[in-house]
C-alpha cells in the first residue's frame, strides 16, 4: 500500500461537477493498493498517518500529528501510484490491485483513520476526478507500507 501524503490548508476533489469531499487543514491522502495489500498493511498505514508529526508546534517544528491538531483527511483512491514506467512509454499497472480487492481495502482504510478520531471525506471509487488543494509548507511525503516488513 502506498500513500502520497500533502499537508494542506484545503483540498477537495470534484466529481461531474460537484465536490463530493472537501477538508480545511490536514492531509490529502493519494492511496494506492496493490495485488498482495492485506488488513496489516492497512492497520499500518493507517497507524501511521495518523502519528506522523509534521504539524507544527508553538515553535514552529513540525511536532504535531494531525489528530493532535484536530485536523482531518482527503483520502482519494490512486491506483496509477503502482504505475510502472522503466519499460516503453505507457505505463503499466499490472502491481495495482484490481477494483474488486482494492475497493475493500480502501473501504477499510477510510474506516480505521476515522476509528483514531480523525475526520474523514472522499472522493468517489473509480471514477474521474479532479483534485484541488493549497499545498501547506509545501510539506509531501511518501509512504510504502512494503517498505517497513
């Protein structure tokens, strides 16, 4: 499971026209799940995030996690994060789970960051989006639950 995580001071992701999740500060996710992704990478993940401290403190070090700052998560599926370019020029995304394991797993994920307290809005499985958001720092990381086992 991988995730692209931006700290933001709002993001929000649209659908046909309408925004179907919007947040003021925290954390646009970019999720991504592969084909051999489990609950453990999920429970991990998911842990993780919400303990990262890149919020910042009185002093302005980034000391903070976002559920001590009460801020809240855009998590928006991103199946092209398996995208693989080292051979042609298209990718391929043959490491990217299938909709029918990857939804559940998202579905799950979704479930356990609000399970540790922490707002949650989304975009819509599967289908073409368009992503907004104010880039705060700009802070952005990278997570690999695959990376840790």
């Amino acid at each position: 499971m991988r995730a692209v995580i931006q700290r933001v001071r709002s993001a929000s992701v649209t659908v046909n026209r309408t925004v179907v999740g919007e947040i003021a500060a925290g954390f646009l996710v970019l999720l991504g799940i592969t084909t051999d992704d489990t609950r453990e990478d999920v429970i991990y993940l998911a842990g993780k995030l919400c303990g990262l401290r890149v919020f910042e403190d009185d002093d302005g070090k980034m000391n903070r996690s976002i559920t001590e700052t009460g801020g809240a998560m855009l998590i928006v599926s991103q199946f092209t994060l398996y995208g693989d370019c080292r051979k042609g020029r298209r990718p391929s995304f043959i490491e990217a789970a299938r909709p029918e394991v990857a939804e559940p797993l998202y579905q799950s994920f979704i479930a356990e960051i609000r399970g540790q307290g922490v707002p949650v809005a989304t975009g819509t499985f599967q289908a073409q989006m368009d992503v907004a958001l104010v880039n705060d720092g700009p802070v952005t990381l990278l997570l690999d639950s695959r990376k840790v086992f």
